[in-house]
C-alpha cells in the first residue's frame, strides 16, 4: 500500500481520522507496517487483526474503485 493508495480509497492526503484519533499517513505506513500490505479490504483486515483498531476505518475506504 503506498500514499496514493491511501488518497484513492480513503480520500486522506496526510492525516487518518480514527474515531477520536488523528493518525498521520506516514506513521499509518510506516510505523504499523501497512505499507508491506496489498491495497485490498482483505489483505488490510487480517493485517490489522482486530489489534490495532483500525477495522472500522478500513471499511469506510471506497474499495469498489480499485478492486
């Protein structure tokens, strides 16, 4: 997954909203490994494993533009 992935499927260019959260792209990526994901719905759920809490954001994206 790389930024571009983010700003088709999520429509964020620097900053994830999470709930109450505010994540940057960058350490979305980077930091919690979701940049050795490939961008498909599925691949980002199992990586978060419902640990890291990022599910309901990973439904919101629009994935029927890039699958």
């Amino acid at each position: 997954m790389t930024r571009d992935d983010i700003r088709r499927i999520f429509q964020c260019d620097d900053i994830i909203s999470v709930g109450i959260a505010m994540v940057p792209v960058d350490y979305f990526l980077d930091t919690l490994g979701f940049s050795l994901v490939e961008p498909t719905k599925e691949a980002m759920l199992t990586h978060d494993g419902g640990k890291m809490g990022y599910a309901q954001f990973i439904e919101s994206g629009n994935w029927e533009v890039v699958e």
